[in-house]
C-alpha cells in the first residue's frame, strides 16, 4: 500500500485558496490512513514534515525577475533561458532529495502544474514525473489562460509543456466544470472534478473571550452595519460594487476588506480607495490585523484570524466578477452569514443549481438588490432561515464526508 504523500506548491502558508485546501485535503487523507509531507518555497506546516527550498516561492527574488521578463514580451532573451534552466535544475534535485528523504509514493502538486507563478517549478515537476513515473494527481485551482496577464509572453514553450503537462502517471482534478471542459478543449487531457469542502459536520466553535472588542478593533461604530470583504484587492474581486451598495443602501454600514492587494499589483487599491471617499462610503483596510492564525502586531494590537471575523460579519460582500470556485462562498455558508454575490459563470454553473439563497445581481447593483439588503438586515428571522438552508447544502453537497469519498475512489487506482 503507497501511503505517504508529498504535497508540492509554491506555499503552504497564509489564507490563500490553494493553501487552505490543500490544509483541507490533507485532514481528509490523515483520516483515511495517509501520511502527507510538503514541499515548498513557503511552509507554515509542521517542520518535520516539511521540506523548504526558498527558490519554490513565487516571492522569491529571482523567481520574481523572471516573471518580469516572461511575461508582457514576446521575444525571450537567452539569458533567461538559461536561468530557468539553472534553477529547474535546482529544484529537480531538491525535489527528488524530497522524495526519498520521505519515501513519498504519491505527489500530489497544488496548482503548480496549471498556474505559472513559478515557472522553473513547473518545469522540474515535468521532467521529474516523466523521468521516474511517479504517480500524482494535479490539483488545478486556476489556469494560466484564465488571467490576461499571462496571455502576452514569452515562454509559449514552457506553458505548453507544463502547466499543465499531459503524461500518463498523471491524475487532473479541477475545482469547477468549466475548468473540465476548457482542459480537454485545449490540451484533450480528462479531469476529474472535486470542489472545494469545508467541515460542514463539524460547525464552528466560537470563542467570544477573544473577540468580544474584535469590532471596536476593526473600527466599526456600534450604530453601523458590518459588510465583510473576505478577499484580497484585486479587480477581478468587484469591490467597486460592494462600495456602491453602502452609498445607495441608506443605513449605517462599514465594508471591512480583509487582505491585502497581493501579487497584483495595488492601483485597483488605490482606485477603491479614490472611490469609497469619492463616494463617502465607510470602507477600512484591515489586513494587518486579520491574518491565518491570532497573534499580536509590533505596536501591540490583537490580530485576529479570518475565522474570528466571519461570525460578526452582518453581511458578506462577494461581488467577484470571476473566481475558480468561490472559497469566500463556502466560508460564509459554513459562518451561516448572508451574502451578496455576483453572478460569475463559476457560481451560475456549479453551485447556484444546488439551490443556495443568496442575495444574487448581474453584474450591477439594482433597486431590488438595494431592498434585499434592507430586508435581510432588518429581519433577522429571515436571515437566520435563509443561512440555515444553505448551511444544510452545504452540508450536503461539500463537505469533507464528501471530499473524503471522492479522494478514496481516487487514489484506489493505486491502491486496490
């Protein structure tokens, strides 16, 4: 029986989709008997399971360097070549040292083989998967050809040939059936689709010792409804709207934003910030004190996990012109918190059909989204009805008993 997995990325660390799902995966794959390592350029995993190589993460400076050359130009020069060559190289050794150093049967890459954050990364895992035949399933949260940014560049050959890579010791699984279908479209490579879970069976604990000031922290008045935006800064996220609906709503509210801007760069920050003043719309940025786990800052201020925040939030803003598949989604049915959401492809496809009740808009606030608003904040017997139904669906449609039937018929190919 192949019992030890090694989970590959570029980081395990932070509130990210791919690292709290990989998190997610791995409790599931314990519980079915699973040893699980990490491989990363970043780690917030336990030190004895983890193997740690600097060049893996995205933020690392030499990888940075040649993002900034691979993408938005045409023409390669040779010198990155060659640097792509030398650090593939790298962390080709680092990665087989890993794997014998934790006798790994099974790798299990998130997001590393469909995303090219890290391209040496995705070019090492290649040759070594295609050298050795070791079996893997590639977890894809989001593909290259879903961000513009990538679409101009100069590294057509790596892209093709690894992100993802068609071998045959190879297991896709993609979080959403658009995915699916644009996979086999393009490369004819067939996936399997397991969506994102959350631990429906076990409802969260509160603990309201901790956060009993976590308002007054977050700068929210006690006459102000509190809106929460559980996303980075980011254009795709649609924060514009949750910003207009504070200035058309006509009652007190406070949008609180969670993250930073990231890896985007921040001009759409300082657009939402030009237009919450613009607007006189009470917006506050709050990501050095809301991190993955409680702590206290330099000067002295609690910080407080996403967790923390969710159970006090009045209204979740999920205004998302396009997301993989919508983690903020689950996090505030599992939260039992209403929620407005766009309606991007993503949720209109895969998970809306389930019958979730939400606060739904098409791509701009209306009227009738303003009074649904109001008639949630206002009736606190609706609210509760409606979190409680789609916490049942949640319940039942992603949860990790779910998860767990998926990933146990999965790796049976290997295990019989």
């Amino acid at each position: 029986m192949m019992k030890n997995l090694g989970f590959v990325s570029t980081r395990f660390a932070g509130t990210d989709g791919v690292s709290l799902e990989s998190e997610k995966w791995a409790i599931v794959l314990e519980r079915l008997g699973y040893s699980c390592f990490y491989f990363a350029g970043e780690s917030n995993r336990p030190n004895d399971v983890s193997y740690i190589v600097p060049e893996a993460s995205f933020h690392h400076p030499e990888i940075i360097k040649i993002n900034s050359i691979a993408f938005g130009h045409r023409i390669r020069p040779p010198g990155l070549t060659k640097e792509i060559s030398r650090i593939k190289g790298h962390l080709k050794n680092h990665l087989k040292n890993f794997i014998k150093q934790f006798q790994v049967d099974i790798l299990l890459v998130e997001n590393a083989l469909a995303i090219p954050m890290n391209i040496p990364l995705g070019l090492a895992l290649c040759e070594l998967i295609a050298e050795s035949g070791i079996p893997t399933i590639a977890h894809h949260h989001d593909f290259f050809w879903e961000r513009t940014r990538f679409m101009v560049n100069c590294v057509w050959d790596y892209l093709n040939q690894a992100f993802p890579p068609n071998l045959p010791f190879i297991r896709h699984v993609v979080i959403n059936s658009s995915a699916a279908h644009q996979l086999a479209h393009r490369t004819g490579i067939a996936s399997v689709l397991i969506g994102n879970v959350m631990d429906f069976e076990n409802p969260p604990v509160l603990d309201n010792d901790y956060t009993k000031f976590l308002r007054r922290d977050l700068g929210i008045h006690d006459d102000e409804f509190f809106f929460l935006q559980p996303t980075r800064v980011v254009q795709r996220k649609g924060i514009e709207h949750a910003i207009e609906l504070i200035h058309r709503l006509g009652l007190k509210a406070r949008l609180i934003i969670s993250h930073a801007s990231g890896d985007e760069g921040h001009d759409y920050e300082q657009h939402i910030r030009w237009l919450a003043q613009t607007l006189n719309a009470s917006v506050n940025f709050v990501s050095d004190i809301i991190r993955d786990q409680r702590g206290q800052t330099p000067d002295g201020r609690r910080i407080y996990s996403l967790w923390d925040v969710y159970p006090q939030a009045d209204l979740v803003t999920y205004p998302s012109t396009f997301e993989g598949f919508g983690n903020a989604f689950l996090e505030a049915v599992y939260f039992r918190r209403p929620i407005l959401i766009n309606n991007y492809s993503i949720y209109a496809y895969d998970i809306k059909p389930k019958g979730f009740r939400t606060i739904e808009f098409d791509g701009f606030i209306t009227d009738r989204t303003i009074n649904q608003v109001k008639h949630l904040l206002t009736h606190p017997e609706a609210m509760s009805e409606m979190t409680e139904h789609n916490y049942r669906l949640g319940l039942k449609y992603y949860s990790f008993k779910v998860l767990e039937h998926r990933l146990r018929d999965l790796l049976l190919s290997w295990n019989p």
